[in-house]
C-alpha cells in the first residue's frame, strides 16, 4: 500500500567536492543524463539533477551538491564527514499540508513553508534530529 503522505523518492542528494567530476562520474559509470543544473544562493550550493526513471507525481533523480562555501550546510557536511549521502527528498502532493501535518506529529521543521528547490520544485527539510539522523526533503515537483 502506498504512503499517503510520500509519493516516490524524488532524490538522493549526494554532497560531493567537485560538481563537474561528479556529474562526469555518473554519466560514464551509470549512464545517467543531466536534467537540470543551477546555482541556489539560498542553499548554498551548485548542483545537478541526474535523471534515473518516472515515477509517480515527478521522477527520480540523483542530485550532486557541490558547496559554494565552507560556512554552508554542504560545505560542513563535508568537513565533518566528507563526501556521501547528504539528504533523502521525498516527492508529496501538497508540500504545506505536508508540513503542517508533520509539524502536528512533532517533526522538527527547518523549513516552516517551502521554498525554492531544483528544476523548480517547492521544497523544505526536516531536521535530521527528529528524523532518525536523516535530513529529509520534503518536495512537490513543478506542475503537480
Ligand atoms: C548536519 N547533521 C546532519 C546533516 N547535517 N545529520 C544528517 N544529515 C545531514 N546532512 C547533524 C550533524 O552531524 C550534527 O549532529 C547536527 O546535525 C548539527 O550539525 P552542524 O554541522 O552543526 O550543522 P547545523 O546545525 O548548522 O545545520 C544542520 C542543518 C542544516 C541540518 C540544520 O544543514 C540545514 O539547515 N540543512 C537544510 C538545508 C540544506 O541542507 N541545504 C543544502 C541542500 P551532532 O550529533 O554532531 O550534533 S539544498 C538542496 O538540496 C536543494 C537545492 C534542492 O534539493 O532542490
């Protein structure tokens, strides 16, 4: 039975030192394609998107996550614990119903509304706290 709450994986956020070598890593190893690249001041961070499949709702994706700064979330993940898995984003249908759901159970929000994500997508995270020690995403692709 499917969750009500989470529609597909959306993404594995992966934090890595150099983009380009990454991305490179992908396409040659796996055979993955970019599907979107973008600076996000906000965040921190220059990333990319990898296509994997469709899935409900959206797709899924590899996301590479090169930090612009050390003094940034990316940027002291990887002082602390180098390169890996930095985040899991979730696809959901209403992302502030979503949030205000989890916010009534007791989930630590870092994003109390959503905001600006990769290929346009509304976005918010949860603390790794209350998550078990995963940071999660919550994310409603664009046009759903
Ligand atoms: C930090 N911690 C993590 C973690 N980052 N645990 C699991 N996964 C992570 N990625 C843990 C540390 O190990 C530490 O645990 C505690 O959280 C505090 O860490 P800190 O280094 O002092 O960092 P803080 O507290 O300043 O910030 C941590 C926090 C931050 C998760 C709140 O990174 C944040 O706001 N992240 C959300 C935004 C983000 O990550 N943006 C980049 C991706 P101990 O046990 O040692 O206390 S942007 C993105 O992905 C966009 C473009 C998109 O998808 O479209």
């Amino acid at each position: 039975m499917s969750s009500p709450l989470l529609t597909r994986i959306d993404h594995v956020g992966i934090a890595c030192r150099n983009l380009d070598a990454s991305i490179e890593f992908y396409e040659t190893t796996f055979g993955l394609t970019v599907a979107g690249r973008e600076t996000n001041e906000a965040q921190g961070v220059k990333e990319a998107m990898l296509y994997v499949a469709d899935a409900p709702g959206g797709a899924s994706y590899v996301q590479l996550l090169e930090p612009l700064s050390p003094d940034t979330p990316v940027g002291k993940f990887l002082d602390n614990r180098g390169e890996g898995v930095h985040h899991i984003g979730y696809g959901v249908v209403d992302i502030e119903a979503a949030l205000s759901q989890l916010k009534d159970d007791g989930i630590r929000l870092i994003d109390e509304r959503s905001r600006h994500g990769s290929l346009g997508a509304a976005i918010a995270f949860l603390h790794p706290k209350s998550v078990g020690g995963v940071l999660t995403e919550l994310v409603q692709a664009a046009g759903h």
